[in-house]
C-alpha cells in the first residue's frame, strides 16, 4: 500500500482501490455553505454524529445515526453542512483494472456492484461503525503496522459495501482475463469526462483539451463525436446546462451570477446556450420549477 497526504493506494488481486480524502477524512463544519461540485470518483459520507444534508440533482438527502450515502461520478451535487457539533467521515474512492491475469476478478465484482449507484445510493451503516472507528485510529496511528492494518480496514469497508450491493452474490467471480476492446478510447473518454467536469465553469477550449490530452484538436474532436455523439462546443454546452439547472432549481442564485459559475462571461451568451438546452428561457425555467 502507497499512502501520502492524500491517498491511499491499495491493489487486490486485479484492482486498485484509491481512496481519496477531502482535506482530512472527517469533516467537523457545519454552517450554510453551498458548494456545488461533482468529480469522476465516487464520493462516500458517513453520518457519525448530528445529520448532514446533501442536494443532488434528483432531491435533497439527509443521513444521521450512522447513515451512509454514496455519490455517483460525475453527479452534480452539493454538500449542506450540518448544525454545530456534526460530524461526518467522508472521502472519494475509485476502482480501475490491473493489467494481469488472477485467479479471482475482483475487478468485475466491485465495478457491478457500485454500478447500481445511480445519481445517489444510501445505506444504513451501523455495521460497519467499528471499521470506520478502526480506520480512524490507524489513520492517526505511528505504529509500524499501522499502515497493513489501514489497508485492511479499507478493504473491509468496500468490499462490505459492495456486497449489500449485490446481495444475490455469494461467491467472488473467478478466473478473471484481461479485456481489449478499445481500452486506449475508454480512457480518453474517461479523461475528456474529468477535464470537461473540472473545468466547465472557467474558458476553456478544444485547443486546451486537446493539449491536456496530448493529442491534436482534429483527433479529440473525432473522439468526442465517437464517444458522446456530439462535438465539443455542444458536449460543454450541455455540462453547463446541467449545473445551471442544478443551481436554478435548488438556489436563490441570481441569474446573471449563476452564468458566471457555469462559465459565461457574458448573460447573453449564456442565454442562448440555455434557451438551446431547455427550450426556454433561464428565468421562464425558475418559474415553471417554482410553480410546481
């Protein structure tokens, strides 16, 4: 196991496990704060004392009392701080394929099992409090085998949570082979994805993707139109849109501000891009959700 500041790598078998922390694993504010934001990993939050909100794109979630809820890539949300004294352990984690043959395809059990995420998935977590308090001490721990028993821990709580997943599994599926169809694209969609999340909201290019890519603009442009059936400009557009509805829905965000965070310099500009999304206009959008 690697581990630094921020991550921990762990490999099992053929799949590497990287957890990720967000400033520390446990999160002890509370206030008002909106923060927006999605990522390509999943992102786990576990309710340790007092409740934590959270605004997603399909509702509004609440976990306390040991609750756990997991965010899926690239689902837009936000984390709603709790009141004072609430205290939540949360960290993003992801799951990606070793190149080489193993008897068990632990792989492929845990990507099925954190498919079923869709937008957002909660748990009850009760179970899993002597873990989490394990992981807590091991992490502040000096101790020479602090870090084998952190990775075990780890393990422990995804593959226990990939398991209430997929409970009609009894067994870890065996004799794992390695996949080739079109890994080199799957993983320029992966990037494109990543890039296009993270900076949606700034001026950005195909110029700029393409550079981050190490490709030139006529090659991703022809990966983008492959893999999501629509050119650059109209790809952005529609990432945009999502975050500007997100916002239009759930806050009371003035318009004009909310075009600057999805990365409009101008209201006219994004205007248009809305109008071309939705059908009609931003603030015709805010009426109609605010007459339902």
């Amino acid at each position: 196991m690697e581990q630094t500041e921020k991550a921990i790598v762990i490999e099992i078998e053929n799949a590497i496990i990287k957890i990720e922390m967000q400033g520390g694993f446990f999160d002890f504010g509370f206030g008002d704060k909106f923060r927006v934001h999605n990522h390509g990993d999943f992102e786990f939050h576990m309710a340790i004392q007092g409740k934590s909100e959270f605004l997603t794109e399909s509702g509004r979630y609440t976990i306390a009392d040991s609750d756990i809820l997991i965010v899926e890539p690239y689902t837009i949300h936000s984390c709603v701080d709790g009141i004072e004294k609430t205290v939540k352990m949360s960290f993003c984690f992801s799951v990606a394929r070793l190149n080489k043959k193993t008897e068990n395809d632990i792989y492929s059990f845990l990507i099925r099992a954190f498919e079923t995420v869709k937008g957002i998935k909660m748990l009850h977590g009760k179970k899993y409090g002597g873990i989490v308090r394990n992981i807590l001490f091991e992490f502040h721990s000096k101790n020479s085998l602090s870090e084998v028993r952190l990775k075990a821990y780890f393990l422990l709580l995804v593959t226990g949570l990939a398991r209430d997943m997929e409970p009609e599994t009894h067994a870890l599926p065996m004799k794992a082979e390695a996949r080739k169809n079109g890994k080199e694209q799957g993983l320029y969609r992966i990037m494109i994805e990543e890039y296009i999340n993270y900076n949606y909201n700034k001026e950005i290019s195909l110029g700029h993707l393409a550079k981050a890519l190490h490709l030139c603009e006529k090659q991703t442009s022809r990966i983008i139109q492959k893999e999501f059936g629509m050119n650059f400009r109209e790809f952005v557009s529609k990432i945009r849109c999502r975050a500007a509805v997100f916002l239009l829905t759930n806050t009371d965000t003035a318009i004009t501000e909310i075009a600057e965070k999805v990365g409009y310099s101008t209201y006219n500009g994004f205007y248009r891009m809305f109008v071309s999304c939705m059908g009609m206009s931003p603030e015709q959008y805010r009426l109609k959700i605010k007459k339902l």
